[in-house]
C-alpha cells in the first residue's frame, strides 16, 4: 500500500478512523483461504497509532487510542454534533437533527423506522 498515511492529513476529525479503516481492509484481503498473504504498508509516519494498529488489525487497541482523542476534542460518539437514530418496536422516538444557528441547539424529529400515521 502506497503512501498510506496521506489520508491522515485531512481536514476532518475521523481522518485517523478512516486511515484505520482503509488500511485494515487492505491488510484483511492479503491471501486466499488458506494460503497466508503479507501486505506492505508504505507510510511517512510508521509509528502513527493508525497504521500500527492496521497492520496488526488490532480493533480493540485503535478504539482505546482514538476515543481519547475524541473525548479531548469534544467529538465522541453520541455528543453534541452527532446525529442520533433510535428505532422502538412501534414506539415514537427522536434523533438529532442538525445544530441551530448558534450551534448549541438541536432539533427532534420522529424517528423515520416508527413513525405510524394514523
């Protein structure tokens, strides 16, 4: 895999995740059935917690070291900014919609999958 890191440097927050998810495909298709495959990562940063965790296809690691970035950033799953979807067995519920003007807000919608009409 050629330059494997240049996705690391976009402007987005999920730049890391993306890299992680990219590499690990690629690293998971090496191989046929049973005959083992090697994939080579080419990187600027070998040492970027992206590409280390890919190459060993470590899930668990990558979560540990990226939710501590994301906690530091205010950009956890779930958080302000982060659109919500539920879905009840016949059972309204809401999901966020897109911020307000001065960002803080957020507006509810009924959720898509449980909305009845009557």
């Amino acid at each position: 895999i050629i330059a494997a890191d240049l996705s690391l440097y976009a402007p987005d927050y999920r730049a890391s995740e993306r890299t992680f998810q990219l590499l690990t495909q690629a690293v998971g298709r090496a191989g046929r059935g049973n005959i083992p495959g090697e994939a080579v990562i080419q990187t600027y940063q070998p040492e970027h917690y992206a590409v280390v965790f890919a190459a060993d296809q470590n899930y668990e690691g990558f979560y540990a070291e990226e939710i501590i970035y994301r906690e530091l950033g205010g950009q956890v799953a779930g958080g302000r900014g982060e659109r919500q979807r539920g879905c009840g067995s016949g059972v309204s519920r809401s999901f966020r919609g897109p911020a307000g003007g001065d960002g803080n807000a957020s507006t509810d919608w009924p959720c898509p999958c449980c909305h009845r009409k009557n």
